[in-house]
C-alpha cells in the first residue's frame, strides 16, 4: 500500500510550515491548494484520502496533524487551513462565540473510553474521588467526563483533580503514576489495556438524545462565500472516502498503522470507532441536546443557535447527483 505522509503541527507552526510547502508546490497555481486538517488517529483518517478522490489536475491537497481541536479550529480562523475537522464540542463552544464556522460533514461517532490503573484498585466512577484524571479541554470526551462525575456523584471542581494532557502523552502519564485516570479517543485506551498498565472503566455515552456523535469537519464563512464549488469538491472527496474505507476494513487499518498504531491494539480500538458522513435531522437534534447538556455542564454560557451551525447545501448536493 501507498505510503501517507504527514506534516503534525499545531497552529503556531503551521504558517512557517505552509511556506515550504508552497514553495515545493511550485508547479501549481495558489487557488488549487487546499489546506486540511485532522488528528492522525483511525477514526479521523478520511482527510488524509482526499487527495485519492478529487481531481489531482485541479487541486493539491495538503495534510497536516494536530493534537487537538482547538488548534484546528484556530488555525482554520486564522486562515491557515481551508477544512478541518474538530469535535462538535469545539464547533458549539465556537458557535456561542459567534465565531463564523460551519459544519459541512460529519467526521466521526464513538470512539470514547474511561481508563483507570490496572492496580489502581478503581472498580467504579465513584472511586474515582481524590483521584488526578486527564483530559483535554473541548473535545466529546470533556464533555462526556464532566457528565460520568456528575452520574457518580461527584463535583468535577472539589472531589477530583483534573489535568490537562494531551492525548498522546496520557498513556505514559498513566504508566509513570502521574495519573489515575484518563478519558480519551482510541487508540489510547485499547492502548492501554493490551499493554497491560490499564483497564477499561467504562465506555461512556450521553443518553439517547445525545447518541454517539462525535466530531465533523468545519470550513468558514467567507471560504463557504468565495469557494463554494472548492468546498463540494471537498465534501464529494470527504464522503467518497469515508465510503470507502468503511467498505474496505484491510484499507483503514493498514493506513492506520501507518499513523502508529499497533495491529492488536487496532484490533481492539476498532469496534468503539464509526467514521461518518452524513447529517440528518437526528444529527442535528443530537446536537442540539448536546448544546444544552454543554450549557448544564458549564462548559457554556449560553446555547447558540444550533441549526445556523450548519450547511449542508453540499450534503444534498451530492446525495442529489447520486441519484
């Protein structure tokens, strides 16, 4: 199988980056570069495929990966990525700032769990009091921590001590007792358990109406305004490889140990993780829901206007050409 590259960045070094990739693309006019971004992880992998389903005559797609959302999402704001993905925690706390993001694609569902020390001796949520728990602030699994304290009882302010790590770095925090607990994305978790110095708590999830959702791909405003068919081509492409890859089990895995992920772990990881596509109206009122548990949470001040988050003028264009 073909080799992937990538760049791995955060925003602060994207411009810089940028720069020398514009000068090895020479040989392609500025309008036909387009800039994306995503974590390297399995189930945030299809932007890394763009580039085997749009027209390579017309675009050159260029990928760099991030740690977390916030940075993605900062970097699309400031002009240095054209589509990102992030996680719908990201994109409604940037909503209730009236920060000009619109979610065009879905990205992925599922792929949350809690792991404690194997020898920490925590059998349950409510163990988990007096205990240093790991997050990354943000993200579906903030959020999804903050509700399985509240379920067990506890105040996420006084009878915890939560740390902000990234995710790639909570597994060793885990290992060298720096931590009790994390709550991640795979593959960390599953990580975690075949190496032996972690267990699975729990797979945590809102209820119902909530669902599994998890992360979409965002794209601005004014790039919607000036590049409306740049942006269907990349929801084409985005779908394309989404389907694609769920068609072809071998395909996402292989490129997924591309990203470093060990085969056994992926072997475990890979029934928590759904990549995705579409938005429906469930979709939209799961996100709703989750806008309110947010505000409840207090992770927002104020639940924004959830259906002005989207556009999926491109969604219904490509299910229309499909018939």
């Amino acid at each position: 199988m073909k080799k992937i590259l990538f760049k791995k960045m955060t925003s602060v070094f994207l411009a810089a980056a940028m720069l020398v990739v514009g000068l090895s693309g020479c040989g392609k006019t500025e309008s036909a570069k387009v800039r994306v971004g995503s974590w390297q992880t399995a189930q945030t992998i299809q932007p890394f495929f763009y580039k085997d389903f749009i027209d390579t005559d017309q675009y050159e797609i260029e990928s760099f990966t991030f740690t977390n959302p916030g940075d993605q999402k900062t970097a699309l704001l400031a002009g240095e990525l054209d589509i990102t993905g992030t996680t719908l925690v990201t994109a409604i706390a940037a909503a209730e700032k009236g920060e000009p993001i619109k979610i065009v694609t879905s990205l992925c569902n599922k792929c949350s769990a809690l792991v404690v020390g194997t020898d920490s001796g925590i059998e349950s949520t409510a163990d988990l009091k007096g205990k240093k728990i790991a997050y990354v602030p943000g993200t579906m699994h903030h959020a999804l921590l903050l509700e399985t304290l509240n379920r067990a009882g506890l105040d996420p302010q006084n009878d915890v001590e939560l740390i902000q790590i990234d995710f790639f770095d909570m597994g060793q925090a885990l290992k060298e007792g720096s931590i009790d607990a994390f709550l991640s994305g795979e593959p960390y978790p599953s990580q975690a358990l075949l190496e032996g110095y972690g267990k699975i708590l729990s797979y945590p999830y809102f209820n119902d109406s909530i669902g599994t959702i998890n992360a979409a791909m965002i794209v601005t405003e004014d790039f919607i305004k000036e590049n409306p068919e740049k942006v269907q081509d990349l929801v084409n492409a985005h779908i394309a490889a989404t389907k694609d890859l769920i068609s072809n089990e071998e395909k996402w895995l292989n490129a997924s140990y591309d990203f470093g992920s060990d085969k056994e772990v992926m072997n475990i990881a890979k029934d928590n993780i759904e990549l995705s596509w579409d938005i429906d109206d469930t979709f939209i009122a799961n996100t709703k829901a989750l806008a309110n548990k947010m505000k409840e949470l207090g992770i927002i001040s104020e639940v924004p206007d959830v259906e002005a988050m989207f556009d999926l003028t491109f969604l219904e264009n490509a299910k229309a050409n499909e018939k």
